[in-house]
C-alpha cells in the first residue's frame, strides 16, 4: 500500500497538496471528487467514461502518463480550453508513478 502526493489547481487558481492512495483502483477525476475541488456537478458528469471532458485538466509536471486512448483523444478534440497538455483525469489512474503529479484543472465552460 502506498500513496502518493499530487498537487492540484483547482478553478479559482488554488493550489491543494494531496495524498492519493494508490491501493483502491481509483483515478484522478475521483480523487478531485473525493476532495470537493470542483463544484458538486460540475466534474465527472458522464461518471468516467470519457464522454464529457468535464474532467479535463492540464498536466503541468514531466510524468510520463499513460498513452491516450482513442475515446479520450477523441473526447477532447469536441472540449472546449484544450492545451497541448490537456487530459482526461478519469483517464489518468492513481499509480505509484505519479508521485510529485501537478495538475491544473480546466475551466468549466
């Protein structure tokens, strides 16, 4: 069992210092939920399924992420506010590899 620490911007600009734990199978758009960082209903609408980009955020660290899969590529070439460092946190799995993980949350709209 081990957890890890990520750092997460939420959409006024402040920064959160969290622990993730890396045991319950659970992915970054949970944990944002699980932490209230998002307005209630404002994050993971489709539940996870990389149908929405309700979750998008911008990864500001050098992680090497798991590759796109064709859903999420394809989620966020109809979203709005893509970057180049756009993903989908329901995407992104909490693994021990993402120690040190920063992430910025994209705006709502």
């Amino acid at each position: 069992m081990q957890d890890v620490n990520i750092k997460i911007i939420d959409r006024d600009g402040v920064k959160h210092d969290i622990v993730a734990p890396t045991d319950m199978a659970m992915n970054l758009m949970e944990v944002v939920r699980s932490y209230e960082l998002a307005e209630e209903g404002t994050i993971g609408i489709c539940g996870g399924m990389a149908m929405c980009a309700s979750c998008q955020c911008y990864v500001k660290s050098e992680h090497n992420l798991p590759e796109m899969t064709d859903d999420e590529d394809a989620m966020l070439a109809e979203a709005f506010n893509v970057e180049d460092n756009s993903r989908l946190g329901c995407q992104i799995q909490i693994t021990p590899e993402l120690e040190g993980l920063e992430v910025e949350l994209a705006p709502e709209d």
